[in-house]
C-alpha cells in the first residue's frame, strides 16, 4: 500500500537524509537553507515545500505527489510548477514569509514522487508538457536515496507509447556487471579518501579504472551510466545516502540492488526459466525468453527487458549468471541450469546463496591492495 501525500510530505520533511539528498542535486549547500511546509502565494495556490537559503533568496519552490494517482491529480501538480514559474518570473512573495527574495537566476521548480509511482501509474509521465525551468525528483521507498529523472529518461519513456512498450520497472542498468559497478564505487570512494577529487569520467577510467581487469574493462563507461540511473553517483561522486554501498561486501551490495532495484527485471526472467524447466534445467536462447516474456504482458515489449532486440536479456541473463549467480550457462549456449530462485529466499540466505555462487569475488578480491599499488604507480608517472 502506498503512502498518502500528506504522509509522503512528512517523510521528506522529517527524513534529513532526504532533505540533504535534495539539497545536492539542486547543488545547494543544505547547511545553508531552510525548508518551510505548506506555503501559502497568492490566489490560495499553495506549495508543498519552499527551499530559500539563510538570507531568504529562494532556491527552489516544490509539488510533491504519491505514488497512486491518475492523471487529473498529476496534470495538477504540473500545473502547479507552471504558477511556480510564474511567481519566480514575477517575483511574488509567499504571503506569510515576506522576507524571500528572488535575486538568483537559478530558482528550481521540483516535481517530487515516490520511486512506486512509475510501477503504480498507467500515466506516460514523458507525454506531458513541464515548464522549462523545471526538474522531477523521486524519492525511493526504501533507502531514501533521490534521484533526478532526467530529460533523457522522460523522452525514452514519451518513445516507449509509440513503440507499444510497458514500463514495469524505470531503472536502467546498462549492459554491464554489477560487480564493476560495484568496483566503481570502491574507486570514487577511494580517490576522494586520498584526495583526488577532482577527475573527470574519462581520467578516472583511463588512469584507475582500466587497471582492474574485469569483463568490460574497456567500457567502464556503462558503469557510470548504471549508478546515475540508479540516483547512486551524481558528476562522478558518490551521494551522500549511497555512501553506504561503500562499506559492505559484494554480495550484500549485490543483494541490496536487487532488493531494492531491480528485483522486477530479475524475477520476471526466472519465472520464466523456471515455468520451462525439467529438472532445474532449462533450454531457452534469448529470443525464446523474449518472446514468452512479450506473450506474458499482451506482446507488447518491456522497457529495459525485451525491447531494443535480445541486448537487455543478454545482459540481464549475464548479471544472473555472474553477479547473483542463481543460473549457470555457457557462452552462446541456450542450455541453463538453475541453482537458486532469489525471489524465494529471505535476505539472509540470498546473501548466502550470492557469496556461494557469485563469481564476482574473481574481480573484487584484494581490491583496496590493487588500489593502492595503482596510486602508487599514478603518483610516480607524475613525478
């Protein structure tokens, strides 16, 4: 069951982690700002939240809307960002706070949703008309972590109706392990320890990244692509809310983007596995596991799943296979062997069954050592 807005409302104001997590995003400095509830403008219009810095220059005014809604409440709160933009463009004073000023350029007007919305809604949030100045940030239910959905993201769900495509999940994770991911949090996290801070995606992937042989070592960019999808790094620095990712095991950090991402993607493909299997085996290439997948959802395609041809399922039967390792299967063979369904365990023994199985300890073993003498050779080529 889904929150109701006002309690939605309470848990970004009461929730500092949210609020901070906010506040980063917007690249505002949240030990410098305040957020006041409920704020009344002009014609009885309402905010949820304002956020003004501590001499009262506005930052940004915010709509926030639950999770299960249809499209009247939503085509509402849009066009609630529509009247923010104008009081921003004619500086109008909220009535009851009649210190803020509108003296920066960068006045943000924030759609907030839940991370349930997408998988709730039948709206196509891509197929609406936002004011320019305008930016939609979702809250994950469990983790507090936020994340911006991007222009990118709203064209490539807008695209999706046209192309008879249903959304199930909205997080997109791009052709490439989760244990690099993984690794590249290790990285980010490591560089700004010792105080290297300031490298772009392509110095750290040329310099650190490359250095650490895994499977697509020479495209680490996918890795990057994943986490900003997940609202995990932002401009190559891990937030403040996913710091947490960096200091637990690899089969927990596995289990935990399961649980909390991507469990949707992972489940739907071992149903199926497991509905043609004989004996925990199962004879199915890509394609068939597609076309199945289609027939369960009226053939239509799955955003992230089946579309762009057998690329997702490739790259999510890899994932199983390498990461969770709850099938087994050779190169370019169609044969399968189940070894655990993740959706059946508790956290507990999916952890366990990960540490068993997982091959990502072949990549992540002695990484801090191999950070280190990667340094070590970075500062003597400096020298």
């Amino acid at each position: 069951m889904s929150l109701s807005e006002k309690d939605f409302q309470n848990r970004i104001y009461n929730e500092t982690e949210i609020r901070d997590n906010i506040c980063e995003i917007l690249n505002i400095d949240s030990s410098q700002c305040r957020f006041y509830r409920e704020v009344e403008f002009i014609n009885g219009i309402t905010s949820d939240f304002i956020i003004c810095d501590n001499n009262y220059e506005m930052k940004a005014i915010i709509e926030c809307k639950r999770a299960d809604i249809g499209v009247t409440e939503y085509v509402r709160g849009v066009g609630q960002l529509f009247q923010y933009e104008y009081f921003q463009e004619e500086k109008i004073q909220p009535k009851k706070i009649t210190q803020i000023k509108y003296t920066s350029v960068n006045n943000e007007n924030i759609l907030i949703i839940p991370s349930g919305f997408i998988k709730n809604t039948s709206l196509n949030i891509g197929r609406f008309k936002y004011p320019k100045n305008s930016r939609i940030l979702e809250v994950h239910d469990s983790n507090n972590v936020v994340r911006e959905i991007t222009k990118n993201e709203l064209k490539r769900i807008s695209e999706s109706e046209n192309k008879n495509i249903i959304t199930i999940c909205q997080y997109y994770v791009r052709d490439n392990r989760l244990f690099e991911c993984f690794i590249l949090i290790k990285v980010l996290y490591f560089l700004e320890c010792v105080g290297l801070k300031n490298f772009n995606r392509k110095e750290i992937e040329n310099e650190f990244l490359r250095k650490i042989m895994v499977i697509n070592n020479r495209n680490w960019r996918n890795a990057f692509i994943t986490l900003s999808s997940l609202g995990i790094i932002d401009n190559n620095k891990i937030k403040k809310q996913a710091l947490i990712y960096t200091n637990v095991s690899i089969e927990i950090f596995i289990n935990s983007i399961y649980e909390e991402y991507i469990f949707f993607f992972i489940d739907e493909i071992m149903e199926i596995l497991v509905e043609n299997s004989y004996k925990m085996i199962v004879n199915l290439n890509n394609a068939q596991i597609s076309c199945l997948l289609r027939k369960k959802y009226n053939n239509k395609d799955i955003l992230y799943l089946t579309d762009s041809s057998e690329r997702y399922i490739s790259s999510w039967l890899n994932i199983m296979r390498d990461d969770f390792g709850c099938i087994d299967f050779e190169a370019k063979s169609s044969l399968r062997e189940i070894k655990y369904i993740p959706k059946e365990l508790n956290s507990s023994i999916r952890v366990q069954k990960i540490k068993k199985y997982s091959k990502a300890k072949n990549y992540t073993d002695s990484l801090g050592k191999k950070l280190k003498n990667i340094l070590k050779e970075y500062e003597g080529n400096l020298l």
